[in-house]
C-alpha cells in the first residue's frame, strides 16, 4: 500500500520522494484521492498559516499557485490542450492531434484564465468551514481521476502516458479511498450533501460529454477534468447555501 501510494505522490506531484522505482500505474489508480487529501492537508496548514499576514485574497491566490506549482502544472497542462482540441469543431483524429500538440491555442488560454480565476473566486469567499473544503476538495478532484479511469476507455490508439492506468481489469474496490473525503464532507451538514451532489453531477456531465463527443478518454482529458472538478466545487463551497 505505501509502495503504491508513494508511486502515486511521485506521478502526481513534484514531491520530491526518491527514485521513481518501477512504473506500477494501474496499482496507483486507488490512491489518487489519497494524494488529493495529502495535497489538502499542506494546502490547509499553508492556509492557516499565512491568514494573520496577507489579505484572505492574497492568502487564496497562494493557495491556487501551490495548487499549481506542486502538481507541475500537469492537469493545468491537460486543461490546456483538452480545450484547444475539443473546442477545435474538428473530426476525432483531428480533435486528438491537437490535444498532443506542445502548443497552446486560443481556447486553452481561456480554459487556463477562466478555470484559475474561479479557483481563486471561490477560495477567496470561503469562510465557514474554509479548511475543510482545502482539504477535501483536492481529494475529490483526484477521485475524479480514478472514476473517469474506472467508467470511461482509453481512446489513443497509439498509446500515451495514461495508458497504463487502463491496462488491468478495473474493480470497484479502486474507489474506496474515496470515502474518505465523502466520510469527511458529511461533517458539512445538509451543504455537505448537496456538495456531493454537485460532484457527481460535475462527473456525470464532464464524462457523458467526453464518451459523446470522443468516445472515451485521454491522459490530457483526465487533467482537465481533475481542474474543472476542482473549479467547480470550489465555486459551490463558497455559495451561501447551507
């Protein structure tokens, strides 16, 4: 278990953590939520930290750039070049090429603006129950990845880096470590359900547009998803519905 959950720190973020070791990717798929609430808990403890020196929205432009910074950019990467090929109007081969083009075109510019400047919208009005949400948020975004992994195929017939999260048979077992940011969520009260709901709409939309549109998905479609999950339960937790 800590062999694979290293594995998945190490692919994930830019921790440094030793040698990378063998390349064991469909192990790390169970754990990605637990590197999610990993990357919470310093994003809270950042937080916490830097709230009695700076404004709350300089504190929380912080908070989106150490988003960034420790995962290297990779899902803000995916975003990118995601947007560019699904939003290109081209035929699917054409779609996928874009998408492994270095790179970045008009529409992953504004996928990148758009999704940031919500992330930091939604840190910045966050109050009641602000650590909570740094750190669960992180692992829901991340469960997203070993949902989409566990509901949707591989669609680059040449292969690509996420390939490998598909190469065995997919079980059920694999979302488990998701519970642990749902268990944590329920602590939210009615606001916590509805939280949850809003998860699994922002999942039902994003994949049931991707096997549409696509037919499955790619590694760069799973970084985007991981922002746009990321956006948008930041923007509903700092909603005043509770």
């Amino acid at each position: 278990m800590v062999k694979n959950l290293l594995a998945a720190l190490r692919f994930l973020t830019i921790i440094p953590l030793g040698k990378t070791g063998d390349f064991t990717a469909h192990r790390m798929v169970a754990y990605f939520p637990a590197v999610g609430l990993i990357l919470g808990l310093f994003l809270a403890l950042i937080d916490t930290l830097l709230k009695p020196l700076f404004p709350l929205s300089i504190v929380s432009l912080i908070d989106v750039i150490f988003l960034a910074v420790v995962t290297g950019a990779l899902h803000l990467d995916g975003l990118a070049d995601t947007a560019d090929g699904l939003f290109s109007h081209r035929s699917r081969e054409e779609v996928l090429a874009i998408m492994k083009d270095s790179r970045v075109g008009t529409m992953g510019i504004l996928a990148l603006i758009f999704v940031l400047g919500i992330k930091w919208a939604g840190i910045s009005c966050l109050h009641e129950h602000r650590a909570c949400y740094l750190i669960i948020i992180p692992a829901y975004a991340r469960g997203a990845f070993t949902i989409a992994i566990h509901r949707l195929n591989y669609i680059r017939p040449e292969g690509g880096t996420a390939l490998e999260f598909f190469a065995e048979k997919r079980s059920i077992s694999n979302l488990g470590w998701l519970l642990a940011p749902v268990a944590l969520s329920l602590g939210l009260g009615f606001k916590g359900i509805l939280f949850n709901c809003v998860f699994i709409g922002i999942m039902m939309l994003v994949t049931l547009y991707y096997k549409k549109k696509l037919g499955g998905i790619t590694g760069d479609m799973l970084g985007a998803l991981g922002e746009v999950t990321e956006a948008g339960l930041f923007l509903f937790a700092a909603t005043g519905v509770s």
